[in-house]
C-alpha cells in the first residue's frame, strides 16, 4: 500500500480503537460484504452484537443514545458482563435491511468497541 493510504488506516485504526490494521481490515470487508448482500428493501430481522470495556461510561451512554434514536428498530437490549472490564450488549432488532445496517454501523463505530456484528434473516 502507498505510505498515505496506510497513514490513513492508522489513524482509522486510531480513532476506531482497533487493535491493529490486520482487525481494522477484517471490519471494512465485513461490513463491506455486509452492505451489499443486504442493500435491499427486505424486511429483516436480527441482532447487533457488540463487546466493549465496560469501565468506559461513555460507551455505554453513546450506545443508548443511538438506540433511543432508533427506537423504530430496536425491539430490546441487554448486557452481560463477562468480567471486571468487558460487557457484551445484545440488541435485537427488526426493520428494513439497509436501516438496520445504518444502525449497526453507528453503533460499532463507536470509539472503544472492540468488536462488532450485525447478524440479519429476512423477516417478510
């Protein structure tokens, strides 16, 4: 890759609080498969999956705040706690395709998130 265009990953890694280019990378064509399977106008259904450090307030805040906003979509919530640092919140959601992915996208790019997933199966 050319010096700036990795520049520019780093800093997306960064601000992303990726762990390294290599998860960064696997996040983009994941989401980027994600997006063209289901640019569509089907009714789906499915969860949102996120693991994040639950010592960071903000985090859990800004992912409540998202949801609020999408209250349409977003059918419920939950949050294990999987130890003293890391929480696994799961919504369960229904909505068109590309909404829920817009969704998704809000929510795992959220500063901090370690992982993220949208899973969908159409509903109509």
């Amino acid at each position: 890759m050319e010096d700036k265009l990795l520049e520019e990953l780093d800093q997306y890694v960064e601000a992303n609080g990726f762990t390294n280019r290599s998860q960064a990378i696997r996040f983009l064509v994941e989401k980027n498969i994600t997006e063209q399977k289901w640019q569509c106008n089907h009714v789906v259904a499915g969860t949102i999956i996120i693991m994040y450090d639950q010592t960071r307030k903000d985090i859990a805040t800004k992912i409540t705040d998202i949801q609020q906003a999408h209250q349409e979509l977003v059918l419920s919530s939950t949050q294990y706690y999987i130890n003293q640092n890391f929480c696994l919140h799961i919504a369960t959601v229904m909505g068109m395709a590309h909404r829920l992915t817009e969704l998704s996208d809000r929510l795992t790019a959220i500063k901090g998130i370690r992982h993220g997933k949208l899973v969908m199966s159409r509903a109509d």
